[in-house]
C-alpha cells in the first residue's frame, strides 16, 4: 500500500490560468501546490477529489470590500462577509478603511481591524489603509503595520469620520505614498459637481433614481481621474481607480498609462450586469456611487474588458441593514443609504454576463479577478495563479450547472442582494483556502481555518529569503 505523502489531490479537472485551460491534477502539500499534471494513481493523498467536468480556477481576490467590522458590525462583519466570499469563489480580500469605527486611518485602528480579522476572517485578507485630511504623519506607520496601500475619497463618503480629500491633501498623502513605495486608490468623482448637482436637484424636488444618476455625471468620474492622474504623474505615485462606472472612465485611465502615469483601473460586477433601469425598478437595493448608468455604458466596459483596458474586478461590497435601503426610486432616492451587496456573486456575474453571453475567455476572467490583483499589489505568484510553489487557493466549478439565487443562498449578515432572482450558469461547488476546504456544496466548512494577513505573510517570505 503506498503512504499518504499529499494532503490533497485534485483529479483530472480543467485548470484556468491567466494563460488558457489545460486538462489535468493538482496536488498539495504543507498548503502548497506541488505539482500540476498527471499524477500517477498510485501517489495517494489524505483528501482526493475527481473533477471530472469541472473547471478549477484559481481563488479570487477582492480588492474591494466594506466589512464594517469593528464599529458597525450589524453591517456586516468579518465571518459572513468572508463566508459570503467563500461561497462566491474569493480566497482572499481587501477590506476599505472607512465603514469600521475607528476607520482604519491610524496603526490603533490598524491594530483593532487585524486582531478581529485574525480572530473572524475565514479567508486571506490585507487591509486597506485611508487617506483623510490630516493624516499625513500617520502614512509611514500605516505602511509598516502592513496595509495593502491607501484609500482615499475625492468626494463625500457619507462617513463622517473619514472625510474626502481636498487637492492639497490628495498631493501630498501621494508625495509620502510614494516615498513608502505604496500605492493610492481613489473613489473619483468630483466633490464640486456631484455636491452642486445634488443640492441643485434636491431644491427642485427632483429626486428620482434618474435624478440621483444625472446629479453624478460620468463627467465627474473622468474630471477626477484626469486630476489625480496629473497628481500621479507628478508625484510618480502608483495611482489605483476603483469602481469605474462606463468605458468612458476607463479610456481616461488608458490615456493616462499611455502617457507613462502608474495607473490601473477597476470596475465591479453591478456596473457589468444592472443598469439605470435597474436602480428604478429595485431602488435603494440597488443605490451605489458612482450610480448605475444606461445600458450603452455597460456594454462600453465589456468593450473595454474585452480590449484589456479594465485591469480588476472588485466587488465593492457595501453593505447596509434593510432599513437604510428601503424606499421607493421614485420617491427619494438621495435619503437612502448607497451601496450594494455583491461580494458573493462576483464569480457568477462574470461567468453569465461574460462568458456565457459575450464570449469572454475563461483566462481573462481569471486575469480580472486573481492574477491582475496578486501582480497589482504584490501578492504574485503566491497568490492569484495556479502553479507550483503558489498558496493552494483554488475555486473548483460547475460551468454548465444554472441556479436561480435566492436570499437564504446568501451568507451575508443582511441577505440582500440586487442579483436574488437572478439565474446565473456556472456554480462554485468547491472553495479551498491554501489546501482546505472553506466552502462546499452550499455550506461553509467549519474545520477551524482563519484566515492571515497577506502582508504579514509576505514580510515572512521576504524576511526567510534575505537570510
């Protein structure tokens, strides 16, 4: 009888990478992959799976999620919110600065996320840190706890207690961020138009979903890139867009690359998969900023998907109790609470809207939502590729299997969802984090994985391999 010499074999499955689909094994030890081929029947493993007629991808990797833990847990949280990531494919995450209290603008605030992701998180995480008004001489010690880079806000973030950034804050929190050899992410959209339509619309009593999505202008999206893409260029800070709303946006973004500006850009699943008509019809459900936009935008980003000008998927999940999102489009839109609830469905949207309607390659998919992130924030090749010597973090999928997604599928706090209802082709069926099983067959695994922090875990590599 041979010995158990792996701890997981996965068999005869179709392996996605960023570079194409290949038929064959995977196998695991000491939570790495060890080898990728035909693996002789003979070696044996503590766990072995046939994946006949399923596709495993590597783990996703949100570089975009509010958890809201500590402060406004009854948010969200770190459990369900990495339970609901498990579930949708994600293995690792980032979480945003602003929504937990203390906002992660300090090492205190640092500290107390860590300990309740260490404690909660049962996947790989970084964390975000913010830029905010005054918070300059907090960057560098930020930096060295270990943030995956800073967020910053160029207009309101409804968050009182991290506030947006005026020009000369933004400059200069770039000037040290790139000094720290980090990197910038900005929510772009001007403070000065959005505020002025917003106030102008509401003085009127115009206050529909229409209404919201002309106060917030794809103009306000490319003046903000344009600004912060000169203040990139200057400070030859590493400058980040998130949550790019139309094609638009994303042409500015390459306009910049082209002028040698160190820039990438992300869009997320809401903005691919709902439209304006959307917002009316679902209304604070489906409320978010930038807002959801017509039709002709949302085929202007699979356009530019397509042309390898959107660089990352992120989901963007920001989520919010029930009572902040009720109420009618029609009525008062600019009173409800923005932000939508996506992270579980990330894998699912792109698969149907992508793959299954617009022909879009299996490795693109794979290169938007785990290799691009892992590369963009240094986390390659451990994460976000299958290949030997990468952490086992790997999404096996059903692609001809279809479900209708109902809101107790959902592992958020709040099982709310814009996409309950919707029927998507391509169902995760497995969700292993580093070698172990997080997700199965609708089910959280519960055998004691947490989660580490990305950061810290590379700060290790890097330190063993100086030595």
């Amino acid at each position: 009888m041979s010995s158990e010499i792996y701890d997981l074999i996965i068999r005869n499955g179709q392996i996605v990478t960023e570079d194409g689909v290949i038929t064959g094994d995977i196998a695991v030890l000491d939570q790495k992959i060890v080898q990728i081929g035909q693996i002789s029947p003979e070696m044996k493993a503590k766990l072995e799976m046939d994946a006949t007629g399923l596709h495993v991808f590597p783990g996703l990797i949100d570089t975009h999620v509010h958890f809201n833990e500590p402060g406004r847990t009854e948010w969200e949280g770190l459990a369900t919110g990495s339970s609901s990531l498990a579930a949708g494919g994600v293995t690792t995450f980032f979480d945003m600065p602003l929504n937990s209290s203390p906002p992660t603008t300090t090492p205190h605030g640092f500290r107390v996320k860590q300990e309740a992701a260490d404690q909660k998180s049962i996947l790989d995480y970084g964390l975000w840190g913010g830029l905010v008004p005054g918070n300059l001489d907090s960057l560098e010690s930020l930096k060295e706890c270990g943030v995956i880079g800073f967020k910053g806000f160029m207009s309101n973030s409804g968050i009182e207690e991290f506030l947006h950034v005026d020009d000369a804050s933004l400059f200069q929190g770039m000037q040290k961020i790139a000094e720290l050899d980090s990197i910038v992410a900005l929510h772009a959209e001007s403070d000065a138009i959005t505020n002025s339509l917003a106030a102008s619309y509401i003085a009127q009593g115009r206050r529909t979903a229409r209404d919201y999505v002309a106060s917030r202008p794809v103009l306000s999206e490319i003046e903000a890139v344009g600004r912060a893409a000169t203040y990139a260029e200057i400070t030859k800070c590493k400058l980040h867009i998130v949550h790019a709303s139309s094609g638009e946006v994303v042409k500015r973004v390459t306009q910049a690359k082209q002028s040698g500006v160190d820039i990438t850009v992300e869009t997320c699943p809401h903005y691919l998969a709902l439209n304006i008509e959307d917002l009316e019809r679902l209304g604070g459900l489906a409320k978010c900023a930038p807002p959801l936009r017509e039709q002709a935008h949302v085929e202007s980003l699979w356009e530019a998907l397509k042309s390898g000008e959107i660089d990352i998927i992120g989901s963007d999940h920001s989520p919010a109790p029930a009572s902040m999102k009720a109420g009618s489009s029609y009525d008062d839109i600019f009173s409800l609470w923005g932000g939508i609830s996506g992270a579980q469905s990330t894998l699912n949207v792109m698969l149907e809207e992508g793959y299954w309607r617009r022909g879009i390659p299996l490795e693109t998919i794979v290169r938007v939502t785990s290799t691009n992130p892992a590369k963009r924030f240094g986390l390659y090749p451990r994460k976000g590729t299958i290949a030997v010597g990468s952490d086992a973090d790997l999404t096996l999928v059903d692609l001809e299997a279809s479900f209708k997604l109902k809101a107790e599928d959902l592992f958020y706090r709040h099982a709310q969802s814009p996409y309950v209802g919707k029927t998507f082709r391509g169902t995760v069926l497995y969700t292993f984090l580093r070698g172990q099983v997080v997700f199965q067959k609708g089910e959280i695994f519960n055998n004691g994985t947490r989660g580490k922090m990305v950061t810290e875990c590379m700060s290790k590599i890097s330190n063993e391999k100086s030595s």
